[in-house]
C-alpha cells in the first residue's frame, strides 16, 4: 500500500483522481497490517509531511497518518519512539534542519496520537529537558511561538521544579531577542501574534508555579538593564508587562529603586528601555509601570536619573501619540514626564516645536476620538505654557493652534501641577545638566540658567546690547595712581589701602566729569528734591544722583480723575503773583497723598489748554496751577483698553513720579523752623539727565489688608521716544529774600516760574525734553514677586545712524511740542517714533531667553502682555539721543567678549556637568538612606500647592526657567 501511495503522489493524474484514490487508501487503514507494512506507511508518510515538495503531499501525509496511527496505534508507539524523537529534535530529519518549525509540528502531531499510550510518559520526561536546551539556544520567533503551542497543548513537557524556574528566565531571554526585520504589514501581524503566544505561555507557568514569578522578572530587568552596547533587548518584553499582577508594583519598584546593587547607569537604561515599551501594540498597563518607576525614583530622589532619561526620551513619547493603539499610555506618560519635570522648561521646549503639526492633524480628520484626545493634550499644553511663562516666540504659534479648545481655570491649573512635582527640587536641579549653547541663528550667544539666575541673565543681555561695560573701573583707577613699585599684591598693606580708597571713591560724591565712574557717566543723573512747608512756606532741598528711576503705578481710582491742585488753590495777593495757600482744615488733601496723588497722562508734558503757559506745570516749586490750566487733557493717542479703559504709558508713570506730592497724615513732614510735623508738599525735578535711563516699573507691593504679595499685571504702553523733562538750573544772587517775586525772564520765549530760597538765591527752571530711544526691556513672567522667570527683549542702537536723526528731529522739541499740542497736533515724539518704526531705524530686536536667543520686533515688545498676560515689563532701558554719543564711539572694549566664541571650552563645560552630577548624587545617596527609613515608600507632594515661596526673581513653579528653592525665605521685589 505503500507503494502505491508514493506512486500515486509522484502520478501526474489529475487531482481530483489522486483525491479520490487518497480517500480509498485511507480507508484501508480499518484492515489489518503486519508490523512492517504500518512502519513502512509511517516512513513514507512522515517523509511526506516533513519534505514534501507541495501542499498536497504534506497533506495526504498527515492524512494517512493520522488513520494509520488511529487504527494501529501499537504500531505507531513503537516507531515514535524516544529514540525518533529525540533524532529529530537533536539532528533533523534527512534535508531538513534541526531548528526546522515542520519538526516541531510533526512532534506535536505524534504526541496527540499516542496520548493515551503508556510510553508517552518518556517522551514528557524527554522534551522536559530539550525544550529546555531549545530555549537556551535563543530560537527565532516562529519556532519559539510553535515551541509554546507545544507547550500549551503538553504542560507535562514543560521543566519541572528548579528547572522551571531557569526556563522562565531562558525564555525571558530568548525574547529579548526576538528581532523582526520586515516592515510590511502582515508580517509585523505575524511577528506580533507569535510574541504573544510566547508570552502567554510565560503568563501560564506564572499562574502554575508562583516561584517563576520573580526571577522571571529580575531577568527581565537584568535584560532591560544592560549597559553592553552590542546588545540591544527587543521591544518584545513589553509583551510580558500586561501578564504582571498590578499588586506587585509597589513591592518590585521599592526593591529596584532601594537595592544598593542597581547603578544609576542601569537604572537609566531600564527606564529608557521601558519608555520604549510604549510602542509595542496591544500591550496593556506598560505606562503604569513606567509612571510607577518614575515616581518610585522620584520618591528615593534620584533626580539625575529622571532628568537624563525625561530630556532623552520625552520626545519619543510624544511621537507615540501619533498611533492610535498606543495613544492612551504615551499620554499618560507624557503628562507625567512633563508635570513632575517642573525645575525647568527644557523638557517642554522639546516637545513645543511639534506640537502644532499634531494639533492641525487631528483637527483636519473630525474623529470623536480625536477631539477628545486634543481636549486631554491642550490642558496639559496649557499647564506647561502657564508653568513656563516667558516665551512668546515659542508660544505664539501654540495658542493660535489651540484656540478653539477649552483653556482650565488658574485653580485647575495649579492644582494639576502641585500633584505631581517631584518632592525636594532644588536649585541644584537645574544647573546639574547645563548644556553648552553656541550662537544662535541671530549671531547671538545665550546665558546658561544655572538656577535662579534669569533674572541676572535677562539684565546682563539687556546692558550688553546697550552699553559697553568695564569690571572694577575704581580699582583700576586706584592701581593706577600708585608707583609703579606699588601693586596690589605687594603687600596686604598695600591690598587694605587700595579697598579703602575704592570705597571712598564710592562714597564721595563726583562733581565733575572726570572723577565719575563709568556707571555714572553711563547711568547717573541727578535729582532735587524740594519740600515746602504748608505751615510757615520754609523750604528744604537736596539734590541726589540716581542711576535709575523707580516708577510706581497711579491709584486705578484716579485713572480717570483730572489734574487738580486744592492744596494749592491759585490766589492773587501782593499785585497779581502767584502764591500758594494753606489749605484749611475741611479742605481735602487726599488728591496729594502719595497713594492717591493725581498724575499727568501721557505726553501731557507737552499738552497744554489753550491760554496756558506752556511750561508751568513742569517749572512748579513753590507756585500754583492757574484755573485755566488745572486740568489736564487725557492726550488722544493714549492706547485704551477693551472695556474703555485708557492704557497707561511710561510716560504717565514718569509723570506721576516728578508730580507734587502732599505729605500728611502718617507721612508729614517735620519741619525744623516749625519744630514740629507739619503738611509739605514734595517735588522733584530731574536736574541732570543720564546717557542711559533705567526705568523700573514698581510692579511687585504687599497688601497689607490681605496679608498677601501682590504683582500689578496692568498693561503698560511702552514708547519707542520717550521725551525726558531735564529742569537745570542758573542761580542769581543779590535778589530780594521774599518768598514770591514775579520776574520775566525771555531768553527762551516763555514765562517761566520762579522762586526763591531763604538764602536769597533764585533758581531758574529752564525745561528741556531729551529724546531717548528705547534699547532693552526686561520682562519678568509670573504672577508674583516671590516667583517668576525674567527674559529680555533687546536691540543694538550703539550706531550713530538713529542717534543722529533723532538728535537733528528733536533740537526745537522742546518749543514745538506746545506749538502742536496748541493747534491739537500729534506729540513730536509719536512722530519721531512712527518715523523710527517705519524707516526701520530701530533695526533688529532680539528676544533674550536664558540661553535661547531669537530674532523678534518691536510690535512683539508692545503686544506681549496683551497676549501673555502674566508677562508684564519690568525694567526698561532708554538711551539718549545726541549727535556725539561718545561712549559708544571712545570707550574701548577690551577685556570684552563681544559674539565671539563662548568664554568656558566645551571641555572645560564637561567636566562641570560631571563634578555637578557627582555632587548631586551624593546628595540622593544620603536622601536615598533617610528614603529607607521612611515607613512610607510613596511619592511626597507638596502639600499646599503653590503659595509664592520661592525666592524672590526665581523661575520658580508660577513662571519657569530656573530651580525652585522651596525652604528659601521669601523678600519682596520692587
């Protein structure tokens, strides 16, 4: 029969006749063979099934011998015997290899066929041991898939005892490296289904010996854990973590994030490969592992771990949200990553240049599922952007992207960031791995945030675009005085004399040009201040220097309230001259208290009512405002809010700061010729201009009802030209002592005020409004002073060619600025300042970020709080415009590093960021021993939230940029 069967495979009949013919010999299998006929039927169909040369060969094959083993089964136990099998497993059969997956069929057939026969016991013991030797062989995917249905089919197959335990972890191995190289779909399906099949064999020796459990996992972190660069584990594990009970996270991170034995490096490789698990499709509870080893991480303050492996991978994670099986979990590890990596926005800043193209993608396909998706990633996106306020140029494209998605409450907000900040950051933090930044595309060079220090950074930037700057030039100056014998380290006689005159060159006052400094030829002017007594009209005055002005914002119950003076009421006594009058006692003095004093709005130096002296308000000591011109005009250029509201400028805080000021109540004045407290009146006049004007905005005061540190968040205008009121003055002698004396003076074409001093000497205001260019704004984000992160906008004006124009426009501004504010005309200073901007004058501005420097506009500058409302303008600086501008044209810059190659070598850098991380590992060694000791292994939030303890000018957790500095005792900011 055999015979005929073979020759009948081999015939070239027509199918449907061998098929029929098969059938016949399949039936002949009820009819008695000797021994030897059935084990020639056995040959010939096994050779059929494992070297066939089509799929109806192998069929008939199995065919036959399913029949003839069925109906001789004593027949069949004796050829597939121990001795066959362990052939085919150790040598192949014939042609075919050993490792041949038809093999491993074909035993998978026998054992079915002879189950109940006795001998089937030997063959179990047999496979017992080679399944064994299989696995440690490390076999392909589809052979290893064939094995465990093997297995599956046969747990009597499956190691025993101790050995259990070693094919777990040959098993694991083998997994780690199952490779699939083909990209096409049906074959990754394939790939896929074959990994499971394995690791649900895994999962069922798990179930049935609780034993395997462990070292099963301990391999798999072994394997994950890795440092050998030949040796990449395959993304395959991943299969295994959905099989993992949940009950044991806590028990498995605690072991691994405690154990004394597990190096950072390979911690660090385990949680990248983890992350990398995210990727495997069908897999389930792969993020909460991983988010259960951050925090676990966390929790022992490994933070140089988290840092590495958060800047490595977070980009990854974010690619996976592309792929509809893997969204969830790249989400959710997202969310983590970027919400408990609050010490700096480096992480983020990875992330923000795709997320636009993600945003518009999901958009355009109109899916539920996509909607709610993006629901989920804007309020997350809208955490960090709040969290890392400062970036405008970053952000910009983001909020327009996300627009039409509901934004979360300020409380929602910080109550999603206080739950997940890794516990104890410290400043350390972001310093630990400060990376070496080069120019950017604007030719520029950023500032490394080495924790807390934006702030310095945003100002130094700032300076360095406006100024040129010298170190230690009073030292210098001291140096070069002595013989040339004499040096600062001759002697620590010689080291005392040289401090001590440098800091009487700091204490004394300079009085002409060449024993200034270069800070007060750059950034000095001076100021008077004058008191006047209301009681008996003695006057005092002192006249200071000042580097910058601080200007503080007027009473929002003023905003719209006009200009009046009841404190000084005009009144003509002794033949028409203008006296002030003591207010009696039921008139008000509230509009001259500092915290409700009235102000000039903007440009309101040069806008005056029709029939008023020009100058008045600005020449105002000791005399009064007419009627005529006690109210001042609101100038119709003054930018209003959406409400109606008018938006204060600069120059409305400039005014409000050189108003007249009644000092009463808790805050009067004593008077020395009175000898007693009496109400004043206080003015200042600036005497003396800078070549810089600094401005600080007092945006930062303490409520003192509330308990509570306040930022004002007002919008501020900002003017390109800004018009300074400069008031010198020329003293007269030989005058008459009378308090108020009328004298014209017409050098100038105008009537200037005047008064006298007791001694007898007049002073003349000669008004002059000084041109300045707008240079550097600081910008300070965030809602507190406690907290925040700083950035500059900048440009370069040290050229001659804006400097020049404006001085040549602005020579008769003075007299024409009341000439065009009589006949309604624009301000002379919008003029210029339109003409900067559209001629370009103002050249190119530069947004200073830290390290990041970008190219941006003026229109930037103006718009920034309107668009970020926490982003507010903090220090602004204003440079003057003249024809010589000779700092910028004499002083040299030697010593300077003007965009040139980074001060610290790359190497040099390296090896920072190395002795930096060192020292920061042994800080979370000895947090990793009180770690121990803890009862509780959970993660420590901060349990109040964000409540503005930081530092003051931190990128703390309300604004970005540098570390936090939780236990640092908070000062106030002005």
């Amino acid at each position: 029969m055999d015979k005929i069967l073979e020759g009948l495979v081999s015939s070239s009949h027509p199918l449907s006749l061998k098929r029929m013919i098969v059938r016949k010999v399949v039936e002949s299998a009820e009819h008695w063979l000797d021994k030897a006929q059935c084990e020639a039927m056995f040959d010939l169909t096994t050779r059929l099934i494992l070297e066939g040369q089509d799929p109806f060969q192998r069929q008939v094959g199995h065919q036959v011998l399913e029949a003839y083993a069925r109906y001789h089964r004593p027949e069949f136990e004796s050829f597939f015997n121990k001795t066959f099998v362990l052939g085919l497993l150790q040598q192949g059969y014939h042609s075919l290899d050993r490792k041949d997956v038809a093999i491993l069929d074909y035993i998978h057939n026998g054992l079915k066929l002879i189950m109940s026969c006795p001998s089937v016991l030997d063959l179990f013991s047999l496979l017992q041991v080679e399944v064994l030797r299989m696995v440690c062989e490390r076999p392909e995917p589809q052979l290893c898939a064939r094995l465990s249905d093997l297995l599956t089919d046969f747990v009597q197959c499956i190691p025993k005892g101790k050995l259990s335990i070693t094919f777990c972890q040959q098993l694991v191995r083998t997994i780690g490296h199952f490779q699939c190289v083909s990209t096409q779909e049906k074959e990754l399906r394939e790939y896929v289904s074959q990994v499971t099949k394995v690791s649900n064999l895994l999962q069922n020796i798990w179930k049935a010996e609780h034993s395997t459990l462990l070292p099963s996992l301990q391999e798999v972190f072994a394997s994950i854990s890795s440092t050998d660069a030949s040796f990449e584990p395959s993304v395959a594990l991943a299969s295994l973590v959905q099989h993992i009970p949940l009950q044991m996270i806590t028990v498995l991170i605690r072991s691994l994030t405690t154990d004394p034995n597990v190096k950072d490096a390979s911690m660090t490789q385990a949680l990248c490969r983890m992350i990398d698990w995210l990727s495997w499709p069908l897999a389930q509870h792969v993020d909460t592992w991983v988010i259960a080893l951050l925090k676990g991480l966390a929790a022992v303050q490994k933070f140089t771990i988290l840092i590495d492996v958060t800047l490595l991978k977070i980009e990854l994670v974010f690619n996976r949200l592309w792929f509809p099986l893997v969204r969830p979990g790249a989400l959710a590890v997202l969310s983590h990553m970027l919400l408990s990596f609050q010490h700096s926005p480096e992480a983020f800043h990875l992330i923000v240049p795709h997320v636009v193209n993600l945003v518009h993608s999901f958009k355009s396909d109109g899916l539920p599922s996509s909607t709610a998706f993006l629901v989920q990633l804007t309020e997350l996106i809208h955490c960090m952007m709040y969290h890392y306020s400062g970036f405008p140029d970053l952000y910009e494209p983001i909020l327009e992207a996300i627009k039409d998605f509901p934004k979360p409450s300020e409380e929602k907000i910080k109550l999603i960031l206080s739950q997940s900040a890794w516990t104890s950051q410290s400043n350390s933090l972001a310093s630990c791995l400060s990376r070496l930044s080069g120019k950017s595309e604007t030719g520029k060079t950023g500032l490394i945030n080495l924790g807390n220090t934006c702030y310095m950074n945003s100002v130094i930037q700032a300076l360095f675009m406006a100024t040129e700057l010298h170190e230690e030039e009073k030292i210098l100056k001291v140096q070069s005085s002595h013989k040339p014998s004499e040096s600062l380290g001759c002697s620590e006689t010689s080291l005392q004399e040289v401090a001590g005159k440098a800091a009487f060159l700091t204490e004394s006052p300079c009085t002409s040009d060449g024993e200034k400094t270069l800070i007060e030829k750059m950034f000095g002017g001076k100021l008077r201040t004058h008191i006047c007594c209301l009681n008996c009209r003695s006057t005092s005055q002192k006249v200071e220097a000042f580097t910058d002005l601080s200007l503080a914002f007027c009473p929002s119950s003023l905003e719209n309230l006009s200009f009046q003076d009841p404190a000084l009421s005009p009144n003509t006594q002794g033949g028409g001259l203008l006296r002030a009058s003591v207010p009696g006692p039921s008139e008000e003095l509230g509009v001259y208290n500092p915290a409700t004093a009235a102000f000039v709005c903007d440009s309101a130096v040069n806008e005056r009512m029709v029939g008023s002296p020009p100058d008045e308000f600005c020449c105002t000591e000791n005399t009064s405002v007419p009627n005529e011109s006690s109210k001042i005009l609101v100038n119709k250029d003054v930018p209003h809010k959406p409400g109606g509201e008018t938006t204060p400028s600069v120059t409305d805080l400039l005014n409000y700061f050189l108003a007249p000021e009644i000092l009463t109540g808790d805050n009067q004045y004593y008077c020395e010729n009175c000898a007693s407290l009496q109400n004043a009146e206080k003015t200042m006049q600036i005497t003396e201009e800078p070549e810089y004007l600094i401005l600080t905005l007092l945006r930062f005061s303490y409520d003192q009802k509330y308990h509570v540190r306040r930022k004002i968040l007002d919008n501020v205008s900002l003017p390109l030209v800004l018009e300074l009121p400069v008031k010198r003055t020329t003293s007269f002698s030989s005058l008459s002592e009378s308090w108020s004396i009328d004298v014209d003076f017409t050098d100038i074409s105008e009537n200037l005020a005047k008064k006298l001093k007791p001694s007898g000497t007049e002073e003349v205001c000669c008004p002059r409004l000084v041109p300045y260019l707008l240079s550097s704004v600081v910008v300070h984000s965030g809602i507190s002073s406690e907290s925040g992160h700083y950035y500059s906008y900048a440009r370069n004006i040290t050229g001659s060619e804006s400097s020049y124009q404006v001085c040549h426009q602005s020579e008769t501004l003075a007299l024409a600025s009341s000439r065009s504010h009589l006949l309604g005309r624009d301000s002379p200073s919008a003029v210029i300042e339109q003409d900067l901007e559209n001629k370009e004058m103002s050249k190119e501005w530069f947004l200073f970020n830290d390290s990041r420097v970008t190219f941006t506009s003026f229109h930037s500058v103006q718009k920034i709080t309107s668009r970020f409302p926490k982003d507010t303008a903090y220090v602004l600086l204003y440079k003057k415009q003249n024809s010589t501008n000779g700092l910028s044209a004499n002083n040299s810059t030697s010593g300077l590093w003007v965009n040139g190659d980074p001060p610290l070598q790359k190497e040099l850098m390296d090896a920072i960021t190395k002795d930096n991380k060192l020292y920061l590992q042994e800080q979370e060694l000895n947090a990793r021993a009180r770690a121990l000791q803890a009862a509780s292994a959970s993660c420590s939030f901060r349990p109040n939230g964000f409540d503005d303890n930081d530092p003051p000018g931190s990128c703390g957790p309300t604004g970005g940029g540098g570390g936090g500095g939780f236990n640092t005792v908070g000062r106030l900011v002005f």
